[in-house]
C-alpha cells in the first residue's frame, strides 16, 4: 500500500523534505508530461485517465492542492503518487525525480534514523536513465571520429545536417568491443545496471561487451524526455545483424509503450488535436523539420493498443473532443498490409482516422529529400479517410466485372463497414460500397447487418468504465455532509475551527463517519496549512479502502458554490450539516414524549420535555445560521 510504503521509505529521505518535494512541484505540469488538460471550472483541470481506458474525461486535477483524482476508477493522490503509478517507480523513485525536477537536494538518515547523511545509492531508474544520458553523450562524442564517416554520410544522404543531427541526438557506436562499457564502469556504473539497461551483454567468455557497435545511433526519449533507450541503424556490409537493432525490453524501455518522438511532439499534439504515426526515426526528422511536428514512429514493434493508449491521452480523444490520427505507410504490399492492421484499431479511437500514402510510394524522408518540404506537408494535407483506403483495397483484389468477384468482395468489405464506429456514417457507406461493386443496395445493407451481428458495433469493450467507488450520495444529509469534508479537505485554514467543532455524531453515512474520524486522527482540520501534504496525512489515516478513496475525489471535486467560499459558505454549510440530526433527535425526542405519561412518569416526561424545548432553540439558531441556501 502506498501509505506502508510512504512510512517506510519516509526514513531515508528525511519527512521535511518529502513535504518540501510535494510543496515545490506543481502537479499540473507533472501531470502534462503525460496527460493532455483542459480546464474543468472551478480552478480544476481533466483529461482522460491514464490508468484505464474511457471515452469521456473523468481524471481531475487540482493545482491549487496538488492533487488528482480519477472518478472513473478510483485511483487518486499526489505528484508522487502519480509518477509511482504512471511510470512504475518506487517511493524514493518518484521523489529523487520530482527533487531533481524542482531543484530540491534531497537528504537522507542512516538506518537508525537520527544522523543525516549524503544521498545514497539511488533507485534503479534512475540509475538506469543516468547511465542512458551517459551513453547519449558517449555515442554523439563518437560521431565526430573518423570511425563514424559512414554514419555521418548516411545522415547527409538523407537531407539531415549537423543542427538535426545534434537536435536528435544522433551518434555512431563505435568499432570496438567494450568501449562504451569500460566508459560507463569508469563512471560508477555496475556490471548488473549496464546489462539491465540494455547497454552491455555479456560474452561467450563471460566479459562485458558493449551491445551496439558499429552502427548510427538515436537515443529513444520516453514522454518526459528522459532517453530510456536506443535505435541503431546497420551501416556496413559486412554486418550480418538485421538493418534496424533496438534496446531489448528492460525496466525502463517497453517497446510497446514507446513512441519515438514523442518527447519533441507532445505539445503541438495536444496543442492541433492531430498526431502523424509515421514507421521510421528518419521519417520522424524528416516530418519535424518539413514542419508537420506531430509526427512518431513506433520503436521496433507494430503500432498496438498500448500506443494507441498514450496518443488518445495526449489528443484528450474523447465524445467532446475528437482528434485526428493520421497513418502514413508505404504504397507497397507491406504498408497496405500496415494500414488494414491499423483499421483493425480504428474503433479505439473516438476520433477520426486516415491514412496518408504518397503517389511515389515513398516515405517522408524520401519524399522530403526529393521533393522539399512542401510535399511532406501536402501529403499530410492530402489524407484520406483510413475506412476509404481500407475497402478499396479491400475490393481491388476481385473481378467486379464477375458475379462471383463481385459477391466474394461484398462478404470481404462488409464487416470493414460495420467496424465503423460512427453509427450515422454506416448507411452511406452502404450506399458508397454498392455503387463501388455494382450491386444493388439492398444485398450489400443484409451483408453489412449480418457482419453486425453479434458485437455491439462502433462500441470498444475497453471503453466501458469501471464501477465508481464513491459512496452513494442520494439525500440531502448526504450532499452537506460531503460538503463539509470537501472544505475540510480544501479549505482547511478558512474552514478548520468550525469544522473541527461540529462532533462526528453529526455524520450519517457510514464512509463519511470513517473521513471524519480519519480527519480527526491527522489532527483536525484547524491545525493543518492545505495542500497535498494534508490530503495525504488524511489518506494515511483513513482506515478502510472506500474512505480512502474518498478522500481523493472530495479534494479535487469542486465545492458546490460560485466563487470562493469565505466564513459565511462555512458557516452554513456546518449549520446544515447539524440540521439533519437534530431535526431527526427532536423527531425522536416527540415520539418519546407523547409515549410517556406525564403523572406516573413525571420526572422523565419533563427531563425530555426540556431537553426537547433545548433542541428546538438550537435548531432554531441553526435555521438563522443556515439560511441563504447551499
């Protein structure tokens, strides 16, 4: 749990420096490295949930606590919290990170936890990426040397100078055995890092050797920029390993996962609401530099569902926000094939995609370095609805001037028309797909709906959300007392006293009684500053799952009035969160009251009678209080 491991890891980064990491690191721009956000009123953003797929942006962030909660499944915390679950780290991981990020030098306590010391040994990723920064510097050194002439050429055929060079990070592995190796060991790094990152291998004699040599080099960059990985691209004859060689899967490099380029287009992505996926890291310069920046490639895999993922959160793809995926492939047998495959994903995106093919059946870099950068932006411009390019492939492999070709093509190209995710659109496709083959309309609809059949079409079966884990909030004593755990939680300098002075008596629903006593056990709310260090001491003290939860929607979700609160909004909100109790003990105090005679039981009919009385002139004082209205 990540309170335990929280308790656990807090004694070797010193606790005034964790709460000083979460203070100076602004969350939304944590967050942004990742995820696409727009704003969601209130001072709040949102976007689509990196930790589970949906069409409609339920991940809410909020700036000014530093916290971030998913209403769709559940998840929730701080920048530290979002780093551990996005990208895998430990605890001590996701600080040093966010520390470097923020320029904060971290100190650290022996095992005993009294004298402080110099930063030990740090986490494995970090470890890991530092050794990849190294490498980058070490390979781009070697592109200068004599050795590298060949790389150095292979750049400048392809219309590519020093500037992208260096822009891209290139560089040359050079023609030895262990130069890199030794390089990297002579700089503190072990034997088992350089093999766990990918770097070095061991031989058939049990040496170390480098794991690239001889080949052009481009360091892979994960979303925020750190370089997990490499390309390296074969350049001589005599080098009988396949043309491209990628960093083979490690903790931190996951082919699936990772786009190239994505570092450097992450922003105009969001920013245009439209990504180029491109097949190579020429190509990718190649867009960039014709400036069409929204281009990536994939690394050493085929384009899949995890990619799709990333872009999706980027483009914030939803209901209300469709974007555009443009594909473009070679015109050859094999691109064709690559474009049916992306087909196959169409319906996983909410937008729309297409697929861009030049005349020429060449690729980016090739058209670029032929033609200029006009023609790169032109066939990006000239893009063609992927659905459209998918059926007339689909039907140019029949004789439509046959019956049999023409029946064979229409069983072929239904199920592509009943794939298409937009329902409205489906019926001119009918129309379109029958005036391609000739048919009349009406075989070609019972095609298409026979093709339906069975599967809920244009619905992804990965975009149903997961049950919320909000607690039921279907009364009135419920919303106010949701309300007044939310100032608590956002507002604990304006709303501490008040709050802390209504008893947790006062509370109903059983998973706000267990906030409420949470809230408490972090030592009130009148003693807390905000922020995400508070949101996490009530976290940790919350002693069930389901409050915990809670917590993390109640500090993003917004406070159900039009501006700021101030005392008064507090006031109200506290008087009305009394209301419903009292109301309901004076209820209950009547019930008694008529049920008792007042001859043979005088002395308790007139302690209730005047306990009544009491009630009623609270609850009097409560409806002045109250008055004005949530």
């Amino acid at each position: 749990m990540y309170a335990e491991e929280v308790a656990e890891m807090a004694g070797r980064i010193r606790d005034e420096d964790i709460a000083l990491v979460r203070e100076r690191t602004s969350i939304a721009e944590v967050i942004s490295d990742t995820v696409t956000l727009k704003s969601a009123g209130g001072g709040n953003l949102k976007g689509l949930c990196p930790f589970h797929d949906e069409k409609s942006p339920s991940f809410n962030v909020s700036p000014a606590r530093n916290v971030w909660y998913c209403f769709g499944c559940g998840a929730g915390g701080d920048a530290i919290k979002f780093l551990m679950d996005a990208e895998h780290l430990s605890f001590v991981e996701s600080v040093e990170r966010l520390a470097a990020r923020a320029g904060i030098q971290l100190r650290y306590v022996e095992d005993d936890r009294s004298t402080p010391r110099a930063r030990p040994q740090q986490g494995q990723r970090q470890r890991l990426v530092a050794a990849h920064a190294a490498a980058v510097e070490f390979y781009r050194a070697q592109l200068t040397t004599a050795g590298a002439r060949p790389a150095r050429e292979f750049l400048a055929q392809r219309g590519f100078d020093r500037a992208a060079a260096d822009r891209y990070g290139c560089g040359f592995a050079p023609d030895a055995w262990d130069l890199l190796t030794k390089h990297l060991r002579q700089q503190g790094f072990t034997h088992d890092e350089l093999v766990t990152g990918g770097l070095s291998r061991p031989s058939r004699s049990g040496t170390l050797i480098d794991r690239f040599r001889r080949r052009l080099m481009w360091p892979i960059r994960d979303l925020t920029g750190d370089v997990i990985g490499f390309g390296a691209r074969k350049l001589f004859a005599d080098d009988d390993g396949p043309k491209y060689l990628n960093t083979p899967e490690t903790p931190i490099y996951k082919k699936s996962h990772v786009l190239y380029g994505i570092d450097q287009a992450k922003r105009e992505i969001a920013k245009q609401g439209k990504v180029v996926v491109v097949e190579g890291y020429t190509d990718v310069m190649a867009c960039h530099l014709a400036d069409v920046p929204t281009a990536v490639a994939t690394c050493g895999t085929a384009f899949g569902s995890d990619h799709i993922g990333v872009l999706r959160r980027l483009l914030l793809d939803t209901d209300a926000v469709a974007g555009e995926i443009i594909f473009t492939f070679d015109g050859d047998a094999a691109g064709q094939k690559a474009a049916l495959r992306a087909f196959e994903d169409d319906q996983r995106f909410v937008g729309r995609t297409f697929i861009a093919v030049s005349p020429d059946n060449m690729d980016p870099c090739e058209l670029r370095l032929a033609k200029g950068d006009l023609a790169v932006r032109d066939l990006v411009a000239r893009r063609e609805p992927l659905v459209d390019f998918a059926l007339r492939h689909m039907i140019n492999r029949y004789d439509l001037d046959t019956v049999d070709g023409r029946v064979e093509a229409m069983r072929r190209a239904a199920p592509l028309v009943a794939k298409i995710k937009d329902r409205e659109k489906r019926p001119e496709y009918v129309r379109k797909l029958a005036g391609d083959l000739g048919m009349e309309i009406e075989p070609v609809q019972r095609a298409v709906l026979a093709a339906g059949n069975g599967q809920p079409a244009g619905d992804a079966p990965a975009s149903r959300r997961p049950a919320p884990a909000t607690p039921a909030v279907d009364s009135p004593q419920s919303m106010v007392e949701r309300e007044a755990l939310k100032l608590a939680l956002q507002e604990p300098v304006l709303a501490g006293p008040m709050f802390d002075a209504v008893e947790a008596t006062e509370y109903r629903h059983p998973v706000h009684v267990a906030v409420r006593a949470a809230i408490a056990a972090a030592g009130g709310a009148s003693a807390a500053t905000g922020g995400a260090v508070w949101i996490e001491q009530v976290r940790d003290a919350c002693e069930d799952l389901a409050a915990s939860a809670l917590v993390g929607e109640l500090a993003v979700e917004p406070l159900r009035i039009d501006g700021e609160p101030d005392p008064r909004y507090v006031s109200i909100t506290m008087a009305r969160l009394q209301w419903g109790s009292v109301t309901a003990r004076i209820k209950d105090l009547k019930s008694k009251v008529q049920r008792i005679n007042p001859v043979s039981n005088k002395d308790e009919y007139f302690a209730l009678f005047g306990e009544l009385l009491s009630l009623e002139q609270h609850a009097r004082a409560l409806r002045e209080q109250a008055a004005g209205g949530l």
